[in-house]
C-alpha cells in the first residue's frame, strides 16, 4: 500500500510540474490547467486512502464542500472578480498551513517529549507565514472587491508598529525553539495573534496599482508556508508542491517588480498611489481641464480609414466585460484591411495575465497579443490607440515627471500614436489615483460611457461606413 501511495505522489508531482510548463504559453495552458487538475485528483485519493480509519469521513466531508464551493466559484464568479477570487484561494492555502500547525503544536504539547528541533522550526515558521499571507490576503480581497478603500492605508509611526510586531513574533519563534515548543499555555495563541495582525497591517499600505505584486507575493508565502508544513506530517508531496508554488510566485513577484521598474522594498513600502485623487466628469474640480470629447461616429471614421489599430485594453474592459465586445470589432476592421493588434503591460488589470485571460475568452488570436517591449516600437507608425479603461500603465507621467509616483515605471507609448481615443466612465483617476496627462494632449479624444456600450456603438458605426 505504501509503495503504490508513493508511486500516486510522484505521479500527481509529475502532473503538477507538467502543467505548469504548459501554462507558460496560452495555446497549451488548458492542457496544463487540466493536467493539474488530475494531479490534484490523485493527490487528493492518495490522502484518503492513507486516512482511511483514521477520520478519513472529515477528509472526504471537506473534499465535498470544497469541491462544490470550487464548482460553483467556476461558474458563477464573472471574470473582472478573477483577481479577488485568487486571494481568497490564496489565503485559504496559508490559512490551512497555520491551522494544521496549530493542530500539530497541541498534538506534540500534549506529550512529555521535547519536540525534535526541525519540527519545531517547522511548526513556527508555517504558523507564522500561513497566517501572515491568511490575513494579508483576506485584505487584498476586501481591496480588490472595494469593500474597503484601494489607496493605502497609513498613519503616523506605521513602520515602527511593524517593526515590533516583526521582532516580538521573531522572538516568540526563538523561544519556542529553543524549549523544544514547551512554551507556555499563552504564548502560542499570541504568535498567531501577532502574525495575523502583521499580515493585515502589511498589505493596508500598499495602494491598489501594486495588487498584482502584492498577490504574487503572498502567493509565494503561502507555497512556502504549504512546504513547511510538510516537514510536520512527513508528506513528500506537499513538501514538492508548496516549493513549486513558493518559486513561481517569487520568480512572478521579481518579474513584475522589474516590469513596473521598482524594487519589491519600494512596493511594500512605498504607499504607492497614496497621493492624488478622484475627479469629476469633464475635469472639474482640479484635474484635467484641455480635454477633447469625441462622438462614436467620429472615432469610428478614424478606425475604419486607419491602417494600424491598436487596442489597450485595462480594467475598464474587465468591468465592463467588453472584451467579446473588443473582439468583434477588431473583426469588423480586420474585414476592412486594417491591421490589429493588442498592446498587454504586464501590471494591467488586477492580477498577473488578467488581460491576455480576458482575451483568450474572447477568442483574440494569441500572436495579436504584443507585450510592451514588443508594441512600443509599433506606436509611432499607429494611426489609432484605442485605450479601454487602462489608466496608470499609460500615464507618460512615468517618463517625464519625476516627482510622479510612478517616475520610472515602464509605460506603453500611446501617445505616440497619430491619434488616441481613451474609453472612459468618467476623468477619474485610475486605481492608482494618479491624473493622467495624456487626456490633455492635441492627439488624444475621449469617449465617455460604458467601454462595452461605446466599443458595441463603434462596431455599429464601422458596419455602416
């Protein structure tokens, strides 16, 4: 029995590797998504199997729920609520770790012996990050899902109360290590305590133009936290796939960092998007006044006699679920002559890969989708930028004004497009809260309303030139 256990791991490990090599590229990451999927499934026998007798009925009752709660989640959460979706999961992982170290902690303070030293590092070290990514990610999730403000949250001598909650769950890990965990009856409790304060008061700062890092982020610890945990039931497998997690989320976290060219220090610490602010229709109120507004009759003649057009989709299109929208006009103008193309920054949206799923479900052709460095060469010879809700990944702020908060920040080069037409509810800033000088431009007009009411209004427009 234990050899055929063994052999199901390393398959399920093998299946867990497999997919994501083939989630690296769109045209295979169904295959991927569904190798993992049946990796999982095997993983998931194997630990019944090896519970069988021993609360295998628990295990097979929280198999249910969790498999009819992903079900469901599959089907009813809407596209745009992608990101907010991967929090909670993520934080469901780090809350499982902290619970089952929990539960570990009590198993072995229940006896007379001393616990062995890599036990005890492991049972506080996946309490500690499990909590901290549970309670960091539960308030992503409230961010993203705007129950509470996007902006970061500050207040005076903030790195300071960080810095001894830090030290004071530095200290209690120390001590419960070096007692072989026979601390006393308080002291378990309060680490907790203080790992999932730190986690809220962690994420609170960080302004909602830096949540893709952030997810990545925390979904890192939770992989780490997850292949901790497998140290203190003896599991192969989780040890393997908490590191697989624990490494592409760094690996992404780096990558994003370096897109967004700031330091991961800068983004965690940073209250990127604390300054600026919302601002009316038409400008009013301070932000931008030299605005151009445009009708879709008017922005459908320059698309329709144009020879390049380049669609920058953002938030907006995944509010709006414009992207089927998106897609049919392209075909309208690929009937036409005219050559299309989709400029996708990597921070785009609130998640990582949030535009190019968006477009997948909308059946754009993957080589349609241009990553910047490859698309901001093609600016310069575009007749037309149609910018559907992206605001701060196209703020030339970034270039040229250095006390922006995004100074530095790779950018994609609309504005050296012949024209740009910016799709927009409103002239509020974007979720960073940063004004974009872009609306302000001789070369820019806006279409104020619904991205998919005006992109329908545009196709509609197109068909009848």
């Amino acid at each position: 029995m234990n050899v055929a256990i063994s052999l199901a791991d390393l398959v399920a490990i093998a299946l867990f590797i497999l997919g994501l090599h083939y989630l690296n590229a769109p045209p295979t990451a169904r295959l991927g998504n569904r190798l993992a999927a049946v990796g999982m499934l095997i993983a998931v026998i194997g630990v019944l199997v090896t519970t069988l007798g021993i609360g295998w009925w628990a295990i097979a009752i929280g198999v249910i729920l969790g498999g009819t709660i992903g079900v469901l989640a599959a089907v009813k959460v809407k596209m745009t609520a992608m990101p907010q979706m991967v929090a909670l999961y993520n934080g469901a992982g780090g809350g499982a770790a902290a619970l089952i170290s929990t539960v570990e902690y009590y198993v072995y303070a229940s006896g007379s012996n001393p616990i062995d030293p890599v036990i005890s590092v492991s049972l506080i070290l996946s309490a500690i990050i499990g909590a901290l990514s549970f309670a960091g990610s539960i308030i992503a999730f409230l961010k993203l899902q705007e129950l509470m403000t996007g902006r970061p949250i500050t207040y005076p001598g903030q790195q300071f109360v960080n810095g001894i909650l830090a030290l004071s769950a530095a200290a209690i890990a120390v001590w419960f290590v070096a007692t072989a965990g026979t601390l006393p009856v308080w002291a378990y409790p309060v680490l907790l305590v203080v790992a999932l304060a730190l986690g809220v008061l962690f994420v609170l700062p960080i302004g909602g133009a830096d949540m893709p890092v952030v997810i990545s982020l925390l979904n890192s610890f939770t992989g780490v936290a997850v292949a901790i945990t497998g140290f203190e039931i003896n599991s192969t497998l989780l040890i393997i796939c908490g590191a697989l997690v624990g490494a592409s989320g760094t690996l992404l976290t780096v990558l994003m960092g370096k897109a967004m060219n700031r330091p991961l220090t800068n983004v965690l610490f940073g209250a990127f998007g604390a300054a600026g602010g919302s601002e009316p229709a038409g400008g009013a109120g301070g932000g931008p006044q030299n605005i151009r507004s445009a009708s879709a009759d008017d922005v459908a003649v320059m698309l329709a006699y144009a020879q390049k057009v380049i669609f920058v989709p953002g938030y907006g299109m995944a509010v709006a679920q414009a992207q089927h929208s998106v897609k049919a006009l392209a075909d309208q103008l690929e009937k036409r002559g005219v050559k299309v193309a989709y400029a996708i920054h990597p921070v785009a949206g609130r998640m990582p890969g949030h535009m190019n799923v968006l477009l997948a479900e909308a059946n754009v052709p993957y080589p349609q989708l241009l990553d910047m460095e490859d698309v901001n060469p093609e600016f310069p010879t575009t007749d037309v930028a149609l910018v559907i809700g992206a605001n701060d990944v196209t703020n030339p702020a970034a270039r040229n004004v250095t006390s922006s908060p995004i100074y530095g920040m790779p950018i994609l080069d609309v504005d050296k497009a012949a024209n740009v037409v910016v799709l927009k509810r409103s002239m509020r800033s974007g979720f960073a809260g940063i004004e974009n000088p872009l609306y302000e431009m001789p070369n820019t007009s806006m279409l104020f309303g619904d991205a998919k009411a005006s992109v329908d209004a545009l196709t509609a427009a197109v068909k009848a030139l």
